[in-house]
C-alpha cells in the first residue's frame, strides 16, 4: 500500500498531459507535464522536509522520456513511461516472491518497525499475494504497451493511471469476500496467556500443530452414586489417540464462549448430556507434541442414563476403581486422562470409605 501511495504522484503529470494535448498539442503537453513533474517534487520535499526516492525516480523517468519524445518528435516515448515504473516494480516483486531474497517483506518490516516479527503462517502469505501482485502488474504493463501504439490518448492515460488501482482494488475486494466465507467454516479458538487472558484467536488447525498457541479446553467428569467414573470411548478415526478411553466429556473452548457455555456445550453434544451442575476442581496446561492447552477441570455427578451420541464418540460407560487402576500405563487411556486419574482415584477413594 506504501509503494502504491508513492506510485499517485506519477498520475498527475499525465492528467496535465491529457488536458494539455486536448487543448493545444501533444509536445505542448509533453512539455507542461515534464514541469509540472518537477515543480511536484520540489513540493513534496517542502511538504515533508525529505526527498523522496521513488518520486526522484519517477521525475527522472517523466523527464527522460519526455525530452526523448520532444527530440524525436514522437510521443509515444513519453507514454512508455509507466510502462517502465511498472516494470521496475514487476522486478522487486518478482523478487520477493520467487526468490529467497524477499525485499518487499524487508521493506515492510522497516516500515513497520522493529519490534515487528512475521512468523512463517504470515511470510507464506505475504508470498502468495506478491506473486498475485506480480501477475497482475504484468497483465496492467501488457495493456499499457498496446494503448500507447493502439488506443487513444484518453484510453492510455487511463490504463496508466486509475486502472491498476482499479485491479488491485477488485482483487482484494474478492480476497476479502473470500476470507468473510471461509471464515464461517473455521472454527475459532481463544489464543490466551499462562494466566487465561485471551490475547488473540487462532484458528483450530494451526492450534493443533503449532504450540506456542495456548488455547482453552473444558473436561467434566461424571460419578454416579456407585462410585464409578463414567468414561467415552474416543472415535475410531479420531486425528489424537484414537479408540481410547478418555474423559466423559472434552473439548476446546470456542472464540467468544464462556467457560460454562462451553461445558454445556461440549455435554450436549457428545452425551446428549443436560442439567447438571459442575464443579470445578482443577485448571493445569496440558502440552503434547502438536498443542499446548489450558485444561479447565470439572466434576459432577450424576446417576441417569446416558446416551453417547454416535457422532462424535464411539462409546461410553461407567469404570469401577479397581478397573481404572488395573488398566493404567496399558495405553488404554490418553495420556490427558491419566494425568488426571490419580486425583480422581483418590476423590473417589475417600468417597467410599
């Protein structure tokens, strides 16, 4: 956006060529563009007490360009001039997005400051727009060649002026439309702190592969009055721990849901499971090979029948204590619920006795 604010100031020169030649003649015009390019410069440095490079380059060029045409009695070297600016351009970011060498990612960090920091999700996507960006400056350069030997002066003037904005401007108006769809088919996680502060959100699939993002996860289990733990048996095509027994009932907090919420949420979904009360009794992190969580542990109990919804959880039933101990370190539970067992063991221990 920086390097398109800098390309206005080589728009207005060819206005006052348009209107120049309109009224009086083409080399008339050449020549009241090539002064009005100047006297431009001069103002810009005035206005921002610096000389800016890029507008130096762009006089240069309007300047080359027009003495070459006034020389040769020819304007069509003074209608290349764009073509060149945007071949200068087509060249940085080429650059940028086919080499290792990305200068516009530089030149936007120096911009920004140097507390700026683009972790890799970000710099392939930086990559991917430059290489948009590349395609369509070349497709304007194409068209601004053949309406300097082919069109009107009118119809150049505005291919080399308004319409690469006018292309770039539609391309990010799609781009936008694009994310706002996409983004109802993501599902969001609050991205928090080591205090539970919500400091950002992050999609679930980058959450799940990356661990610097710590993100909430809610866990409830059930004791019925025998005391015995009700346990859900986790889906056979489950991408962590399949066919294991794991807490009767798990799952990440979603970006702008309560804890609470999510809990009832979570209940319902996998146990068809309403109308309880829990308690809370632990919040630890909770970090394996691919995530970090924040795990909010709760408790409750309950003697009705429950009904695992089929969806999302291949089975479900009670486990005595002489069963869970029996089967701990048999990989029969996940890791998660084993970290937990040994408290749970001992509440329901103390309860029975």
């Amino acid at each position: 956006m920086q390097i398109l604010k800098k390309l206005l100031p080589g728009l207005l020169p060819l206005l006052v060529f348009i209107l120049v030649d309109a009224i009086w003649s083409p080399q008339i015009g050449i020549i009241v563009a090539v002064i009005f390019g100047i006297v431009q410069l001069f103002f810009i440095y005035f206005k921002e007490k610096r000389w800016d490079k890029f507008v130096i380059l762009d006089t240069a060029l309007l300047c080359a360009f027009g003495i070459v045409s006034l020389i040769f009695d020819n304007v069509i070297f003074f209608k290349l001039k764009p073509l060149f600016i945007n071949l200068i351009l087509a060249v940085l970011i080429g650059i940028s997005a086919f080499s290792k060498h990305n200068i516009m990612l530089k030149y936007s960090e120096r911009l920004l400051g140097n507390n700026v920091n683009f972790d890799n999700s970000v710099q392939k996507n930086i990559i991917v727009q430059l290489r948009v960006f590349f395609w369509i400056i070349i497709a304007h350069s194409i068209l601004i060649l053949y309406s300097a030997f082919f069109m009107s002066q009118e119809a150049w003037a505005f291919i080399s002026g308004v319409l690469l904005y006018i292309m770039l401007g539609a391309y990010l108006v799609i781009q936008f439309v694009w994310v706002k769809i996409r983004n109802r088919y993501i599902e969001w996680l609050p991205w928090i702190d080591e205090e539970g502060n919500i400091i950002g959100k992050v999609s679930r699939n980058v959450a799940h592969t990356d661990k610097k993002y710590l993100h909430p996860v809610v866990h409830t289990h059930i004791i019925n009055s025998k005391n015995q733990l009700y346990l859900q048996k986790r889906k056979h095509n489950c991408q962590v721990e399949p066919n294991k027994w794991d807490t009767a009932i798990g799952g990440h907090v979603s970006f702008g849901e309560t804890i609470e919420q999510a809990l009832k949420r979570e209940a319902a979904e996998e146990l068809n499971f309403k109308n309880f009360e829990p308690k809370h009794i632990a919040k630890y992190v909770w970090n394996n090979i691919n995530e970090s969580e924040m795990v909010f542990s709760f408790l409750t109990f309950y003697d009705g029948n429950i009904i695992p919804n089929k969806k999302h959880v291949e089975d479900g039933r009670f486990w005595n204590v002489n069963e869970l101990k029996e089967n701990i370190g048999k990989n029969v539970f996940t890791p998660n619920l084993e970290f937990e067992l040994p408290n749970i063991i001992a509440l329901l221990e103390r309860k029975r006795n």
